[in-house]
C-alpha cells in the first residue's frame, strides 16, 4: 500500500502570495507515477526502493480549491486539510477510511514541492526517527502527473 501525506494554505493582501500561486498550481487531481525510498539507520543507507508500478491510476492525491482532499491508493485512503507555505505542504485533521489507524488521525504529514507545472508535481518528505538506541531516516519522493 503507497503511503503518502501532504500540505496546508496562506495569504491575505490583493496581490497573490507566493502561497496562493503554489497553492493555486496544486489543486486538481494528480495520479502517483513513481515513488521512491530511501531509509536510513544510524546515517548509513540501510535499504531503497522504487516503485513505477502505478499505470492503472488508483493511486492518486486530490487537493481541493478549499483546502481540502484525498489520498488514495487501490481503493483505500484517506481525507485532510492542507495548508501551503511556499512551497512547503502540511495535511492536518487526516481522517483514514473506516479510521483503521487509530490514533493517527491527528499526525500531521509535511511535503516539499520540488517541481511543479501545469502537467507533473514533486513531492519531497522526509522524517527522522527513534527506535531503541537506533536513529533513522526516512526519504521519500512522490511523482504525480495530471
């Protein structure tokens, strides 16, 4: 199952924030092409992988005008909200389908935007860890298309 999570918005003034245009060049639908994997434990790579295994377009993250959408993958998924900071994304008030993750609605998920256009979006997270006496490392890209 692709795990994915996303983003938040901003701006108040007549002109449009640098915000407002990301935000603006995000909404719509956009199906994940490739995501790739990198973990590391103790700052040495331990494992990656890739995977382009996405050709039937039911992986897919939607990002709504209202600050509002979904993620899925096969039929699973989940809703947030999303607010943009540049281009930094943050999805709050996440609701997993049939809440099956317990506890986990309320976990934000961060994102970088690290290429946009009107057709192909980069998404960049990364999130560090603690297990044991371990320290670890989590890099992940998502490549999404129109």
């Amino acid at each position: 199952m692709l795990v994915i999570g996303l983003l938040v918005i901003g701006a108040t003034s007549c002109k449009k924030d640098k915000s407002e245009k990301s935000k603006e060049k995000i909404e719509g639908k956009w199906f994940v092409t490739k995501t790739s994997l990198i973990l590391y434990k103790n700052d040495k790579q331990a494992t990656q992988s890739e995977d382009t295994d996405f050709g039937d377009k039911t992986a897919f993250i939607q990002f709504n005008s209202n600050a509002t959408g979904r993620i899925e993958d096969t039929g699973h998924g989940y809703n947030f909200n999303y607010n943009v900071n540049g281009s930094d994304i943050q999805l709050t008030n996440q609701k997993f389908d049939d809440n099956a993750n317990t506890g986990s609605d309320q976990i934000p998920s961060s994102f970088t935007i690290t290429r946009v256009t009107s057709t192909e979006l980069v998404l960049h997270s990364e999130i560090s860890y603690k297990i044991l006496n371990d320290n670890y490392r989590s890099v992940q890209d998502i490549y999404l298309n129109k």
